[in-house]
C-alpha cells in the first residue's frame, strides 16, 4: 500500500463549547461559499484540476449523526474545505462497495495542532460529478 500524505491545512478547527457555536460557526463558512453561486453550492479543488466538488450531500450526511459526532465533524468543516480547495497529494481512492458506479476518494489533512482528519469525497463514473460526503477525525 501506498504510502499516505497528509495535507497540512492553514485553517484551525472551529472553536466553541457546545454544538449551536459550532455549528454556526460551520455555517458562517457555508453560507460565504453558497452566496458565491445561485445554484448548487461548491468548491474547485485543485487535485481534480479545478473541477467543483459540491457540498449539498455533505449536509444531509451530518444531520444523520448524533449531536457528539456531528459537533466533531463541524469542527473540522473550515479545514477540510481548505484541503479540498488547495491539496494536490493524490487520495486513497476505491470502488464503492454499496454502489459499483461510484469512486470514493479519502484525501488526508493534519492540523497546525498534530490532528490528523479526512476528507471524503464521492464521484459518480459516469457524470464525473463529484461530492463532499464526510469530514471526520482520522
């Protein structure tokens, strides 16, 4: 197996002390990418050479989670946006086991703090359209 490469992100986690800061502070995010499109929010990652990685998927997935676990993953939002936006270290990349038409892409990043995250990303081979799905601690 390939050695893995982490990304080392300019942005810190989101601080706050309960899920309602941390969440708003996920969202002040959201919103700045969202009102830059009036469709479907999205970012360019350089890694798949500019094409959009969109980020509606990414919001129905954490409200799935238990209020603990979403508040970790919010936490990391500004950050993984960032390694989206600006990693060029290729990611650990396989056949989805629950769909065959699709590739999940796991990019990794590691904070000025020593904490390590991942960044998952979902691309469909037929469209080539691709989605934020997760961002979690590693």
């Amino acid at each position: 197996m390939k050695e893995v490469e982490y990304y080392k992100t300019k942005i810190s986690k989101i601080v706050g002390s309960d899920a309602r800061e941390v969440r708003s502070g996920a969202e002040v995010i959201f919103r700045a990418i969202k009102s830059k499109t009036k469709r479907i929010p999205y970012v360019r990652s350089k890694y798949f050479k500019g094409e959009k990685v969109f980020l509606t998927i990414f919001w129905h997935h954490i409200f799935e989670k238990h209020e603990r676990e979403r508040t970790k993953r919010l936490k990391l939002f500004g950050c993984g946006i960032d390694l989206l936006k600006n990693s060029t270290f290729d990611p650990i990349s396989r056949e989805n086991f629950k769909s065959k038409s699709e590739i999940l892409h796991r990019f990794y990043g590691v904070l000025k703090t020593g904490e390590k995250f991942v960044v998952q990303v979902k691309e469909n081979k037929r469209s080539k359209r691709k989605d934020l799905i997760s961002i979690f601690p590693e």
